[in-house]
C-alpha cells in the first residue's frame, strides 16, 4: 500500500514538472549565441567569399564579436532599463491609488478574482486576507501582471545578453583560426551548422519541444542567412 502511494506521489511530481520557469533566460541565452554564429559566421564567410586574406577573415571575426555583445548589451539595457521604468510608474501609481482609496483597490481585487472563477464571497475574503499581508504586491502580482522572477534587470540583461553573443560568435572565431586558409569557407560553415543543430536541440530538450523540428529549424533559417550573405561577397569580390 505504501509503496503504491510512494509511486503515485513520484508520478505527481513528474507530471507537475513544467518548462516554463527557465524559458526566460533560455530565450535570451539561445537567441545570443545564435545571432553570434550566425552574423559573425555569415559576416566572415562574406569576407572570405571575397577572396580577402586569411588574417583579414579573422580580424573581421573578431571584430564582429566585440561589436556585436556591445550591440547586443546596449540593445537590451535600454530596452530592459525602459520596461523597468514603465514597472516602475505603474507600481507607484498603484501605490498611490491603495493610499487613496483603499476599499476601492479591495473591491478591484475582488472583482478579479470572480472573474477568475472564484465565488464573490470567496473572492472577497482572498483580497481581503492578501492586501492585509501585501497589498501592493497583490495588486502588482494580480491586477499589473508583474512578479518579483520575471522583473525587469536591466544590467543583467544585459550582461547576459552580451556573454550569450560573445559564446556563440567565438565559434567561427577560433575554427577561421585554427583551420587552413584553403579550408576556411568549409570550416566556417560546418562548425557553425553543427552548433546551431546542437543549440536547437539543447533548447528544445530543455523547453520540453520537439527537439527535431527546432534543429531544421534553426539550421535552415542560418543556412540560408549565410548562403546569401557569401554570395553578396562573392559578388563583391568580383567587382573589386
């Protein structure tokens, strides 16, 4: 008997195990270091299609690298920064509004509540008893939508964001390094697709999504990025 209930409370849990806590940091990690693949791979293999030397081809990495986490840090610390200060105007005018008139913001949070399936009598009492222990973070949490694990940090944002690009734009970087001159196209495209197919299926294992679909995905979307970009410099060459 115990030992049945021992496994269903193991089933429970697994069942109760969702994705969705980590999708916030895994968006950001998974979309900087696929932009830093793919734009400083697709920027160099342009150089190198435009039959530019090999010390050129890396310098050209190397400065896409830098470029690119500074875009990427200043990009969402303004953006964050920005959501931050709208968070932070709503949280004072909310402030304001439970100094003001109390009951109001009670009955507000009431109504919430029953439009969420709660009776109203219930729904009262629920309001009642938060705004009692918090009423600012109620109101923050049920009526504006905001959460102390989802609030905007824009300095991490940031950081993070750049960190992220830097990893995946240091991929093309050392290969273009590393590898013959005569091999640096093949190299840059081989070690850049691998890494996208193994990003995809990372952050789909991780999401809990279908881990096959998001390697094609990924892999033909960036294919075809760097497809177009070797053959503009190509072209380039051609007219130099």
């Amino acid at each position: 008997m115990m030992a049945n209930q021992a496994a269903a409370a193991v089933r429970a849990r697994k069942r109760e195990h969702h994705h969705l806590g980590g999708l916030g940091w895994l968006r950001a990690g998974v979309l900087g270091a696929n932009d830093g693949i793919v734009s400083t791979s697709s920027l160099m293999l342009g150089v190198a299609a435009a039959h530019t030397g090999h010390a050129n081809i890396v310098i050209t990495g190397v400065a896409g690298l830098v470029a690119g986490a500074m875009s990427m840090a200043t990009g969402e610390y303004v953006s964050v920064h920005s959501q931050a200060d709208t968070e932070a105007a709503a949280l004072a005018e909310e402030r304001a509004e439970l100094e003001s008139d109390f009951a109001g913001e009670s009955r507000e949070l009431t109504d919430i509540y029953v439009r969420r399936g709660l009776e109203r009598t219930l729904a009262r009492q629920v309001a009642d008893q938060l705004m009692a222990h918090d009423a600012l973070g109620s109101h923050a949490r049920d009526e504006l939508g905001l959460y102390d694990t989802l609030s905007a940090r824009p300095l991490q944002a940031a950081s993070a964001s750049a960190a992220s690009f830097a990893a995946g734009a240091a991929v093309p970087v050392l290969v273009a390094a590393f590898i013959a001159p005569a091999q640096v196209i093949l190299g840059l495209v081989a070690a850049s697709l691998l890494c996208l197919m193994g990003l995809g299926a990372l952050s789909a294992r991780i999401g809990g999504a279908p881990v096959l679909n998001a390697m094609l995905r990924v892999t033909s979307w960036s294919a075809l990025a760097m497809a177009v970009t070797t053959a503009i410099g190509a072209l380039a060459g051609r007219l130099d």
